[in-house]
C-alpha cells in the first residue's frame, strides 16, 4: 500500500475523467497498488451514481439516452415515399426504390500484444478512449495495432 | 514501397462509437466501480461491453442506441456474469446459492428513504447550484468544461458547486446510514 494517498479532487478528478491522460495513468497507477485509495474511489464512484439516481428521481432525466436509431428506419420509408412520389408523379413509367447510402465511420480500435507490457498498453489506450482487442480475439482486419517505442506506446 | 494503410474498424451504419465512447467511457466505468469491482475489473469489462456493443450494431442487431444506459447495463451485466462465474469458481455453491439468487446489479443504489434524504438536501440548495447539478447531471455526455460554458460560468464555479453539493448529499446519505 502506498504511505501517500490521494486526494478527495484527485478521486473525484478520476470519476469525472477530468484528468490530463499523465494525471489519469498515475492515479490508475496508484488505485491499483493502493487498496484504501480503491476504496475510496468506489466510494466516490458509489456517490456519482447516487447522484445519477437522484437526478432521475427528480425528473431531470441524467439518462436520457443520446439516441441513434438505425438510419434505415428513417430513411428507407423515406426513399420509398419519394421514389413512389417521383415514380407516379413525375415519371409514371418507372418505380425505383433506392437503399439510403450510409456514411462509414472509423472506431480507435487497437491490438494490445501479448506480454508483460500489455496491461500498460491496455491502460494507456483506455486513457486515450480507445477499444481495446486482444490478439487471441482479434479477428478479421478491423482491428489497429499498439506499438511499443521504449516506455511510449502507440496506436495506428 | 507504401506505407501499410491503418487497420481500423469501419462502422456501415454511419453511428461514431469514438464519439459515444469518448462521452460515456468514464461513466460506465464508474458505475462498475459503484457496484464494487475493482478498477481493473471495471476497465475490461467496460472495454468488452463496448466491444459487444459495436458487434451487434455492425450485425444489424441494434435497432436504438441510447447512450450511456444501454452500455452501463451491458457492463453490469457482464459484471454479474463475472461474479457469478467468480462464485462458482471457488466451489462455495450452498452460500452462492444464497448470493446469487439476490444478486441485481441493476437495482437503485439508494433506498427510498435515503432518495428522500438526498432530495431534501437538494432542495435545501441555492437555485444556482441546484441549476448547475439539474443541467450536469442531466447532461452525462458533456464535459465540464461544456458544461460551464453553457451555464456561463468558469470551470472552477461549476467544480466547486458541485463539490458543495457532493458534501450535501453525501452529509444527508450519511446521517440516514
């Protein structure tokens, strides 16, 4: 256990996720050797959830969800609608339904490698809010790599 | 020769899981650390809850995303799957029989009474802050910094504000404990 402990800003920091990416490394660093300070830090999480309830209880919806529903859902009817429209209104010769086309979009998704430094790896991409797969579950080419220069890691 | 392109996931229904998970990570995280595990734990299994997330949608399997709630019950049931498995593992059926029957990470962690409690204590606060805790609270995608900006205050005001009310509502959960 370590002889120094951290603070209530330093825990409450953490929760919030507050903390520059150095600051988030070393109170994770210390959390994990410092079981009074993981105390305390479930302790904090515990109130922040509390809280959460609280707000709910009081109508100010903490959850409301930022929705996203599957864009067919929309934009197929919609394409439908104006296909059907453009095909007997404008051209009554011809119904074309055409499929929406979706926006591909990339997820910082990394390979952490098997090794001792894998847990720093893993540590380091969860600061930076990347996904994290591992090497035995990775499977087909979505999936970026860490690296290791020295103590640094880094991800395509 | 070309450098290799970077192998990243490619998502065909246009949703940004960075986004999401950039505005929700730490609070999935937190609520697996409020229900006990340990940081490590509670960091994996946050990671995995994710990464289930981001298959299904890319099978097709999620029609709705709403964020952070689908993912905080995805990891907490990943959690309970954990201690159940965790349970088993070291044999003590008869008293996890116990355990797990009760076992509901999912359920309030306040009780009605210490609900009450905490809402009096809320009600007892300036209208300003009760402002600033309404608007961040019911705002869990924005950062602080956001959030103050919003509210056109410093960044200092806000964090002090709800440290003062952190100390009213732990104060009021205390006494009902």
């Amino acid at each position: 256990m370590s002889a120094e402990h951290l603070s209530p800003e330093e825990l409450q920091s953490f929760v919030d996720g507050s903390s520059d990416p150095a600051t988030e490394q070393r109170l994770s660093v210390h959390v994990r050797k410092c079981s009074a300070c993981a105390a305390a830090l479930s302790n904090a999480a515990k109130l922040e959830e509390q809280l959460y309830e609280v707000a709910a209880a009081r109508g100010w919806a903490p959850n409301r969800a930022r929705t996203f529903r599957r864009a067919t859902r929309v934009l197929v009817p919609l394409a439908i609608a104006a296909s059907l429209l453009y095909a007997l209104v404008l051209r009554p010769r011809a119904i074309v339904v055409n499929e929406p086309e979706l926006t591909a979009a990339a997820i910082p998704a990394v390979i952490c490698p098997d090794g001792p430094d894998q847990r720093q790896c893993v540590r380091e991409a969860h600061a930076r809010g990347l996904i994290v797969s591992y090497p035995a579950t990775a499977s087909g080419p979505a999936i970026g790599a860490a690296t290791i220069q020295g103590s640094e890691w880094s991800f395509e | 020769m070309p450098a290799p392109e970077p192998r990243l996931a490619v998502v065909s229904s246009g949703f940004r899981w960075d986004d999401a998970i950039a505005a929700h990570g730490r609070r999935v995280v937190v609520a697996l650390l409020a229900r006990g595990a340990p940081l490590h734990q509670a960091e994996d299994l946050a990671q995995e809850a994710w990464a289930l997330l981001i298959r299904k949608e890319q099978a097709g399997g999620l029609k709705t995303i709403e964020l952070p709630g689908l993912a905080v019950r995805q990891a907490l049931f990943l959690l309970q799957d954990a201690q159940r498995k965790s349970t088993r593992e070291t044999e003590e059926l008869a008293a996890a029989a116990e355990q797990t029957t009760g076992l509901d990470l999912e359920r309030n962690l306040l009780s009605r009474e210490e609900l009450q409690r905490a809402s009096r204590a809320l009600a007892a606060l300036s209208p300003r802050a009760k402002e600033v805790f309404e608007f961040v609270y019911g705002h869990p995608e924005l950062r602080h910094e956001e959030a103050a900006n919003r509210l056109s205050i410093s960044l200092q005001r806000l964090r002090q504000t709800l440290y003062e009310v952190r100390q009213r509502v732990r104060a009021a959960l205390e006494e009902a404990a």
